[in-house]
C-alpha cells in the first residue's frame, strides 16, 4: 500500500513539473541538446514543441575534428545532424538536375498536408455530398416535384440550340467523369482497397488517373463555350431581385417572370464560371508540376490587405517550398470541386427528376410552351413575339 502510494506521488510530482515545465525552456542538458522524453510525449499529446534546438542544431563544420585521426568527424556534422539540416532546408545540395525542386530532398510539411488530406478534407467533403443528397430527397419528400400548373399547349419552343446542347454536355460529362475519378483518388484507399482489394485498387487509381488528367481538357473547352454563349443572359438586372424575393415561387403559388435564364440559374451559372475556373487553374498547376505558383504570392496578398487577419488566420507564411505550393493546390483543388459537386448535384435534382418539362431544354432543345411561360414568361414572351413576326430579312410578296 505504502509503495502504491509513493509511486502515485512520484507519477503526479512527474506530471505537476512536466506541467511547472511548460512555456519555460526545457532542460535538455541531459541528451547533449538533442530532444528528450519530454519532447517526444508533449508532441505525442499533440502539444506544440518549439523545433528552434533541432532546426539550429545541424553541425558546426569550424569545431570539426580533424579528419585525420581516428575519431575525426564528417565535417563536424553527425548523421542525424545532416538529416536535421535536409529536413528543415539549410543542408547544402547539390543535384544532378536543376529543377525547381531538386534541392529539397525532406519536406517537413508534407506529413501535415497528408494528415489534413486524409482527415478532415475526406471526412468533412464526404459529409458534405451526402448531406446534400439528404437535402434534395427531403426536399423532394415535402415539396414533391414541381409540375406544369396550367394546361399543356403541345407546341414547342426551341430553347437551346445543338452547340448550345454539346458546349453543356461536354461540360456536363467531363464534369461527372472528373468527379467520379477524384473521388476514387482520394476515398480509393479508405473505401476501396477495402473493399476491392489492392489489385483491382490499382487498376482503378491508374486509370482515374488517366482519365482524370486528360478529360481535364474537353472540362476547360465546355467551360469556356458556356462562358461565351451564355454570359450575356447571366448578367445580373431587376428580374433577379423580385425573383429571389419570392423564393423563385417555389413555396408559393404563381412563378415570378424570369428571362432566359432566373436568378437562381444565375447563380448555378456564376458558381460553375467562378470556381471550374479556379479548379482548372488549381488543376493545371497539379498537372505541370512545380510551373505554377499562386499560393505564396496570394498569402501575401492577403497578408497586405489584413484579410488573414480578419478571417482570423494571423500572419500567413509568404515563403514556401515548392511542394508546399503542390500540397495547397490539391488542397484547394479538392475543396473548391467537393463546394462545385454539392451545387451540381442541385442543379442536376431540378433539371432532372425536380421539375417536370425542364430536362427537355438539355434533351431535344425544345421546351413546352406553358412551361417556358411559367418559368420563364419575359423570355417565352420574345420568343413568341419573334415567331409571329415576319421575318424582316424576308422579301415581301409582290
Ligand atoms: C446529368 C447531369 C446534368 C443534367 C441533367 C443537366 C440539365 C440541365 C438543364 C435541363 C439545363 C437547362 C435548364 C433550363 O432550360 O432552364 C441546364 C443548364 C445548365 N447546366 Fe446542366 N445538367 C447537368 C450537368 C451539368 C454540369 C455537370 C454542369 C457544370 C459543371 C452544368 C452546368 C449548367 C449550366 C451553367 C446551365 C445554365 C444555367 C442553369 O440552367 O442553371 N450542368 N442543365
């Protein structure tokens, strides 16, 4: 009991000057300067441990031995010592290539980005897909699908022409295809081996890969087709702030007058524009490695104008290694494509089974005349205006 006791008192004496330690320098005499127990457990425990002793300790060539004798020292540099200095960067390399990254043979903040990309980017965008799934079937459950109020005309009005239909089919099916392949590379070991085994793993995570890289381009031409045909009928005006008033009238009964396209579809246009171009932008960088560098130079932008501050970031680091400009970029890659997939699979519920007549605009380019009138009454007013008018290129009857 007595011995019981004792070693209570030493645990809890231990712990109470593990704790009297922190803040202070701690004593490292014992290991010659090098890290202690104490280190090892703090950062096990997930504390911060200041690195200054290991970054600075990494040789001091001048107090070398001589070569010579028996016991001569590398150039006052022992092994670990060398390590400590590729690690944090200040190691003297020579490579045989000359790439930008050539020199940085460690990165010492690789194991964060992997942590963060396996943790809670993976955990964090799942829950966002799926809670956006849940969302649309709830919504489907209370509201139901919105249907054709008035009686259908059996006329129709053309909508979208054939290369207004293939410039948001490419978009659309390079979009799922990328969706699809950025999914199996970034769930394919935690959902995928599993489940599959390593073999099938591979032959799946090679050619996502491929497919991933290459339909990128058929996803920047849709992009860019859609800007041009459509950026005109996206503009923001008058309509927009009635209709976003009223909710879109999807709770109420009447349809607020749209043009071509609502605000709502507005937004869609917007978001797909906003972030598939910085999704492109990201995704360039990731396919020519080391070429592009946004991240440091945005740091410091947002340094400069107090943004970081205000967002409650403090000071960001203006200075990375090329790999790090790598890790932010799949970083924000796959942030921003898991915000574009949730938008999408809104889009993709109204165009489909939320409303009833829509999928016709996309499908044969040719909508019933009651739903363009209740959708979209200014627009389907032109166009029946433009139809009735003769055409004034048209020579008159003599
Ligand atoms: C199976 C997938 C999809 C279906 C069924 C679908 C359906 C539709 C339909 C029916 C329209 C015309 C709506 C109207 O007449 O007012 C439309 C428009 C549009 N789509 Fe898609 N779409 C799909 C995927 C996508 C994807 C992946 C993107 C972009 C990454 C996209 C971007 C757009 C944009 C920007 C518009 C114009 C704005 C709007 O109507 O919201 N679509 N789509």
């Amino acid at each position: 009991m007595l011995r019981a006791l004792t070693a209570l008192m030493l645990t809890l004496s231990f712990i109470s000057t593990a704790h009297a330690q922190e803040g202070d320098t701690p004593d490292r005499s014992g290991t010659g300067g090098a890290q202690t127990l104490e280190d090892i457990m703090a950062r096990q425990n997930g504390q911060e441990v200041d690195n200054a002793f290991r970054r600075n300790a990494t040789g001091d060539p001048d107090s070398a031995a001589g070569i010579a004798s028996q016991l001569g020292t590398l150039g006052g540099a022992s092994d670990p010592e060398l390590w400590r200095a590729l690690r944090f960067g200040t190691a003297n390399i020579t490579a045989s290539n000359n790439g930008p990254a050539a020199t940085t043979l460690i990165q010492d903040g690789g194991m964060k980005w992997l942590q963060f990309r396996e943790g809670p980017l993976a955990t964090y965008g799942g829950y966002l897909l799926v809670g956006t799934l849940g969302v649309l079937a709830a919504f489907l459950m209370i509201r139901g699908r919105i249907t054709i109020d008035g009686e259908k005309t059996g006329r129709k009005i053309t909508r979208f022409k054939a290369v207004e239909r293939f410039g948001h089919w490419l978009l659309a099916g390079s979009f799922i295809l990328l969706g699809v392949t950025g999914l199996v590379s970034l769930f394919g070991r935690k959902v995928l081996i599993p489940a599959f085994g390593h073999e099938t793993f591979a032959f799946l995570a090679v050619g996502s890969k491929w497919v991933h890289n290459n339909v990128s381009w058929a996803f920047m031409l849709g992009l860019l087709m859609i800007f041009v045909m459509w950026v005109i009928h996206n503009l923001p005006d008058r309509t927009d702030f009635n209709w976003l008033r009223k909710g879109g009238g999807i709770f109420s009964d009447g349809h607020p007058p749209a043009k071509k396209f609502n605000a709502g579809q507005k937004l869609i246009f917007w978001s797909v524009i906003v972030l598939g171009t910085s999704i492109s932008v990201s995704g360039l960088a990731l396919l020519f490695p080391f070429e592009i560098n946004m991240f440091a130079a945005t740091f410091a932008k947002l340094n400069a104008f107090g943004i970081s501050g205000a967002l409650g970031l403090g000071e960001l680091r203006e200075t990375l290694a090329p790999h790090e400009e790598m890790q932010y970029a799949q970083l924000w890659h796959s942030i921003v494509s898991f915000v574009l997939i949730a938008i999408i699979f809104a889009h993709i519920y109204i165009g489909t089974v939320g409303m009833e007549g829509a999928y016709d605009a996309m499908g044969s380019g040719e909508v019933e005349e009651q739903w363009a009138r209740e959708h979209h009454s200014i627009w389907a007013d032109e166009e029946l205006a433009k139809a009735k008018t003769p055409s004034e290129s048209a020579t008159p009857a003599e």
